[in-house]
C-alpha cells in the first residue's frame, strides 16, 4: 500500500474524526427549556382529617430559552392536586398551587 493511500484512507480519515469529537465534547447544546423549582420539598406538617384542604404555592422558573408548555403534572396520589399556569415564557417566573384534602389521606 502506498503512502498516498495510507494517507488518504485512514490518516486523514481518523483526523477528522477525532476532531469532530473534540468539538462535540467541547460545545455541549445549552438546554432550550429548563424549568427550576424554588424548593424541592414543601413540608405540611400534621394534617388532622377533620380540617379543610391546606394549599401551600411553590415558584417555578423557566431558565432556558424557549416557551416551556406543561401538558400534564401527576401528583401520583389523589388526596393532592397541583394548579397553576400551564405555559412558561423563557426567564420568568410562575406560581403553583398545592393542595392536599386532608379527609382522603391515607392513614399512614
């Protein structure tokens, strides 16, 4: 095998290769959307079952730059309900309502 086709098939090749690597490594995609909670936890404390629903607000933000659409939010219980706005403009803020109904919380 000549130099010219060493050079054209594999040199040439594996360099442009490890370069496209480098670059994507390098200049990773900024996220279009990022949606930032204020808290990670809301604490209740003691709910009797006799009270009425107590509804705390958490402050969501939309980080990225693109307007960030919420189609649907699963509690995974049904004694709470989460309400607010269902689209976030790029760089504001947001509040959502809490709600949990203490008459239909579980025991435990």
């Amino acid at each position: 095998m000549s130099k010219r086709a060493i050079l054209t098939l594999i040199v040439i090749p594996i360099l442009l290769i490890s370069g496209l690597i480098i670059f994507l490594v390098n200049n990773p995609r900024e996220p279009a959307i990022e949606l930032i909670l204020a808290q990670q936890h809301i604490d209740f404390g003691t709910l009797p079952e006799w009270e009425e629903p107590i509804t705390q607000s958490v402050t969501a933000r939309n980080g990225g730059k693109d307007l960030l659409r919420i189609q649907s939010v699963y509690t995974g219980c049904s004694y709470a309900t989460i309400t607010g706005s269902d689209v976030i403009q790029p760089d504001t803020k947001e509040t959502f309502q809490i709600t949990i109904n203490p008459e239909i919380l579980p025991a435990d």
